[in-house]
C-alpha cells in the first residue's frame, strides 16, 4: 500500500479518537481537554514543521470547542496536503531573476 494511503488510515483513525468524546457524556469534555495538545502535537509531526504550525493550532482549538468534534480535521489535511497536494514546496529557481545570472556562471 502506498504512503500516502496509510496515512490516510492513521487520520481516520486519529479522528475516530478524536469523536470518542462524544460517546461518553458528562467526561467527555475532560477527555478533550487531555486529548486536544496530544492531537496537535501529532498533526504537527504529521504534516512538518511548515504546514504543521497551522494545522496544530487548528486541530487544538477543533479539540477544545464543544461540538466540533464530529470534524475529520486530520483527514480534511490529509486531502488538502497529501492527496491535493496543495502548500506543496516548488522548485522555482528556473523562473527567478537569478537564474540567467546563475546559468552564466556555470
């Protein structure tokens, strides 16, 4: 199977982690409370230091709020990042102003 696909499992499967709050009335916000550094502490390792800073924030504070549970955060990255491939890093030394300059030195 592909990275990219078991990586998608482990969101899910971070979700459904995430959601089990919501089964357990009257202690499920202190299970959120617990479990919301821990999922942003793992989106930030998930999706790299650059990304990463935005999507932890994001799924601590999805954690905290009541009722936002119920919100796949990590797969929702996981289609953006990886299957979209959105915020991706191009290689765009070719169009910069330097790059004559750089071909001519060569």
């Amino acid at each position: 199977m592909d990275s990219k696909y078991k990586k998608l499992i482990k969101c899910i499967l971070l979700d459904a982690v995430g959601m089990v709050s919501l089964a357990i009335p009257g202690i499920g916000p202190f299970i959120d409370v617990v479990w919301a550094p821990i999922a942003a502490s793992i989106s930030y390792k998930m999706f790299g230091e650059r990304k990463g800073k935005y999507t932890s924030l994001i799924t601590f504070i999805e954690e905290l709020l009541p009722v936002t549970d119920v919100v796949p955060s990590f797969t929702i990255f996981w289609f953006l990042f990886d299957f979209l491939g959105l915020g991706k890093e191009k290689n765009s030394f070719g169009n910069s102003p330097d790059a004559d300059f750089a071909k001519v030195q060569q």
